[in-house]
C-alpha cells in the first residue's frame, strides 16, 4: 500500500485526508503544516506519494515540491498538488517542476484514494488535454527561462511524432490508430521518450513539448 505525507496548512483538511485514506488501508506516515515541515518529512520518511497544499506559509508546495525532487531521497516520490482553484498559475508551475498532477480540495472520497494509488504505479493523474490547456493559459505569461529539455536531439523521428501528439492529449489507443501501430508499441515509444528525456510521466511530456516549442497553441483538436 502507498504510503503517504499530507502537506496542508489547515488541521481539518490533514485529518479528514487522513481518515479516508486510512479507511482504505493507505497509510499516512506524517503530516505538515508548511512547506519546510513537508521537506522535512518526506526526507525522514521516504513515502511514496505527497498530497500538496499550494498556499502554505514560511514556504509553499511550489518550492517544498522543487526541493522535495531535487533531494536523493525524494526523487521516487509522487507529488499530488492540492488546490482550491481549476487552473490555478501555480498548478503549471508544479507541474513543470515536476510534480504528477492536481487535485481540487473538493474531491470526493473515492477520488482522492483513486487518485493517490494511481500515481503511486507510475501513472500520471492529469490528463493531457488539462495540462495543453493550462500550459496554453500559463506558459506566455511566464517569464523567458529555459525549457527543462531543450535537447530533443536523442528522439528518433518517430518519437518526436509521439511526442507532437501527445501533448495534443492523446491516449496510447488514440496514438496507435493515428500512427497506425499497436498500442502496445505505442507504450514502447512513450516508454522510451520518458527515459531520453528523464521525464517522470506523460504531463510533463506534454509541458515538454509546449516550452521546447514542439507544440503550440493551437495545436490540434482540443480533446475537451
């Protein structure tokens, strides 16, 4: 079972988190009132997933996230950012610092354990079309700073194609009829862009090819 850090600022929100997972058999190994005690934690504790309040005082869940992935012991944890705003400015900026998705607060039970076991097996928890459309909102107003992988250069033409249509949010099924292939080749290229790039998942593929400039605004149908 995963095991997991709440990082939220408000008791009620840890404890009610904290007793639906519990009654699903996930464990929650500390919680955090700020962003410094999140570090803190997940440094002592090595859990497999972070649920992430972004507005938290002393330091945010944008930079506990940074620090949390940039430290050994907290780059094979899964980030979940929680907030109380759809498409909130910072929700992009977790994203591309590498955090696997968002979730409202307002989720429901189901939802949140849903949620949680998911990206513990390596799945992202945002769907591609929802992170093209706040990278589309958010990334123009950002100030000019380097995309994360300017170097596409190790991507086979093929996987520079997969990556195109990925970030216009299509799923393994839709790709393999696109390209005429299997979905089980599909997951191999996926597979393989991941690895080049040092991605942890298909949302940050996708923020990929948007601040690389292999995708644009306006590119392709909004699955929406």
């Amino acid at each position: 079972m995963p095991r997991v850090v709440i990082a939220d600022d408000q008791t009620l929100v840890r404890g009610g988190f904290r007793m639906i997972l519990g009654a699903s058999g996930i464990t929650v190994v500390a919680e955090a009132a700020d962003g410094a005690q999140a570090v803190a934690a997940v440094l002592k504790y090595r859990p497999d997933v972070v649920l992430m309040d972004i507005r938290m005082p002393e330091m945010d869940g944008l930079e506990a996230t940074r620090r949390i992935l940039a430290a050994p012991a907290g780059r094979d944890c899964r980030i979940i950012i929680l907030t109380t705003f759809d498409l909130d400015q910072y929700v992009y900026a977790a994203l591309t610092a590498g955090a696997s998705g968002f979730l409202l607060k307002d989720v429901t039970p189901e939802q949140l354990v849903a949620a949680v076991r998911m990206v513990r097996s390596g799945d992202a928890l945002l769907a591609p079309s929802i992170t093209r459309r706040l990278v589309e909102r958010f990334a123009p107003r950002a100030p000019a700073r380097p995309a994360m992988h300017a170097d596409l250069s190790e991507l086979t033409p093929r996987e520079l194609e997969v990556l195109g249509l990925l970030a216009r949010g299509l799923s393994n099924a839709e790709l393999a009829a696109e390209l005429t292939l299997s979905e089980a080749t599909v997951k191999t290229h996926v597979g393989r862009i991941l690895t080049k790039l040092q991605l942890r998942d298909r949302v940050q593929a996708v923020v990929l090819a948007y601040e690389t400039g292999l995708a644009g605004p306006g590119t392709g149908p909004d699955p929406s």
